[in-house]
C-alpha cells in the first residue's frame, strides 16, 4: 500500500512504523515545524544559559507490555530515562520529551509544514490538498478528534459523528525560568488552586540550565479562560506558582504561556476507526484515553486493521 498519514505525533507515528516494518510506503504529513506536536520542547536563550520546557505532555508511563518493550528500546537508544519524582513507573524523554518524537520520525518519511486542509477521494485513490501529490491508496488521520471530524465528513458520515462525538479540555500552560532556584520543596505540585499540576522541568534527567518551571491551570480554569490574553493567563499562573513558595518569589526571567485547545481527551473504549471499503481511518488518544501509551496503541491497532484487510 501506499499511505498517507496526517498528522506525525506519536499515534501517526506509531501506525506509520508498523506499516513500514510490513514493507508499505507510507508518507506522513504535519502541520508543526518539526517534532513534537503535544510532546513539544520549548527552548528559550536567557542569560544564564538555554531555559528548556516540556511544556505539553510531562511524562508516560507503561501498562501494555508492547508498549513497554517500545521503551526499553527507547531507553537503550538514550532517548528516555526513569523521572522517579512522578512515580516509580515514570518516564521522560531526554533532554526533552520531544526527543521521543523525534526518534520516531527520523526513522519515517515526514513533511514538516504541510497543513492538510481536505481530503479528496476518486477512482485513483486519495488525494491530500492542497498538495500536488501522487495519489494514496489509504489514509490516516493521527490529529485531534475535533480536527479528524471536518475531514471525514465528506467521506464517512459515521466516522465523522464519532469523532464529534469525542471531546478534549484545553490546558492552559505557562513557563518560567529563574537565576536561582525556588524554595519550592518538592519538584512537583498537584492539585493547588488553579494549577492543576506544576513541575521543575530542571530536574528532570539529562536537563541543563536555569531553573525552569512549567505551570499547567486546571481543565475548568482553562475553558473558562481560554480566550483570555496570554499575558494575563501567565500572570494568573506565576501567582499562583508563587503561593507554592515559602517567602518572596525572584522575578522570572524568562515568562511565556502556550495554550493547548485539545489536551486532554476524554477516554473512550474505539480503539481506532477504519473504513476498509474507503481505505481511510483515524487513530489517536481521543479514541482510548489521554495517555501517550494510548496515542501509541491506537495507532498500531489501525496499522494492524489495514494489514489484516
């Protein structure tokens, strides 16, 4: 089969190698400028050196043993390591969580930069707009559920009302960056206020510079402030950081917010979505739960539908 993929995070991914290791070419297009998507790492110059964030998903764990075995050779190519401050089963990429991503993709054919807007099927197969492309034999969608949905619509009613049928909280994030370190205890914070979790990106494992911190508002914080300007969503979150630490809190030097629209879906029980008549599915957390090994297990299971068919 020749395949197109939309969408390279880690369920596009996942279903793209799986694919290739069954000797089918498969092409992969994302929006993003490289790696990463919700796995992203942002880096920051300051003056006391690079300021880094894992300032999408923080860390993944391991339940299904397929999954688990991805790891350990993650593990052993050093693009992972054990974070025990989230638990004894917690894992992130090094030096970013978009290392992980990056692996992956190395390892595929991507093309970076290509936003596909529609999807447009006849008797030689699909064709991916706006780009000027040899036809597909199938498709994939590895993308949110909200942006799955308009893409199937003209193709596959049913697959399109599941997909609307799927929803995700969005997260507001903030980052900042000290000269020295907090007195903040631990390297975590749960649960406080309007953080619905907080971490000391600078301790995670093969981390380098200033003191970094990525600040996460809870699920109903964010949605009733989605539209908010970001500077003054970074103002509400670095108070907030700020009644987690004992005495004065330093003025950051570095301060950016990021908002995630869809961030975290709500679990279903699909698995993955395939129509073998058309040759189109979709995969993705949204159609498990919100968890990277979920993102990874939907895609394999679609790439193990499309072998079977």
């Amino acid at each position: 089969m020749k395949v197109a993929i939309v969408g390279a995070g880690i369920a596009g991914l996942s279903c793209a190698l799986r694919l290739q290791d069954a000797g089918h070419r498969v092409t992969l297009f994302d929006k993003g400028r490289g790696a990463g998507g919700r796995m992203s790492t942002r880096r920051i110059e300051t003056l006391a050196g690079i300021a880094a964030f894992d300032h999408g998903a923080q860390y993944l764990t391991a339940r299904d043993p397929g999954f688990a075995a991805a790891i350990g050779a993650w593990e052993a190519a050093g693009v992972v390591a054990p974070w025990p401050a989230a638990g004894d089963d917690a894992w992130v990429g090094t030096p970013g969580m978009s290392m992980i991503v990056k692996h992956l993709a190395d390892r595929t054919d991507v093309r970076w930069q290509h936003q596909v807007t529609a999807l447009r099927h006849d008797s030689a197969g699909w064709h991916i707009a706006p780009f000027a492309t040899e036809p597909f034999d199938t498709v994939v969608l590895a993308v949110p559920a909200e942006q799955a949905a308009p893409l199937l619509a003209d193709h596959d009613p049913v697959l399109a009302n599941a997909a609307r049928g799927c929803h995700a909280s969005p997260c507001w994030t903030a980052m900042f960056a000290f000269a020295a370190p907090l007195a903040i205890a631990d390297d975590i914070v749960k649960h406080a206020g309007i953080i619905g979790w907080a971490a000391r990106n600078s301790a995670k494992p093969a981390r380098q510079g200033p003191e970094a911190w990525v600040v996460q508002a809870t699920p109903d914080w964010s949605t009733t402030h989605l539209e908010d300007p970001v500077d003054s969503v970074v103002n509400h979150l670095l108070a907030a950081l700020a009644e987690q630490c004992p005495g004065p809190m330093p003025t950051p030097i570095v301060r950016a917010g990021h908002r995630w629209r869809y961030a975290r879906a709500v679990a279903t029980d699909l698995g993955c979505l395939w129509n073998a008549d058309l040759g189109i599915g979709a995969a993705g957390d949204w159609l498990l739960a919100p968890r990277i090994e979920s993102a990874w297990l939907s895609g394999r299971s679609l790439a193990d539908h499309m072998l079977a068919d």
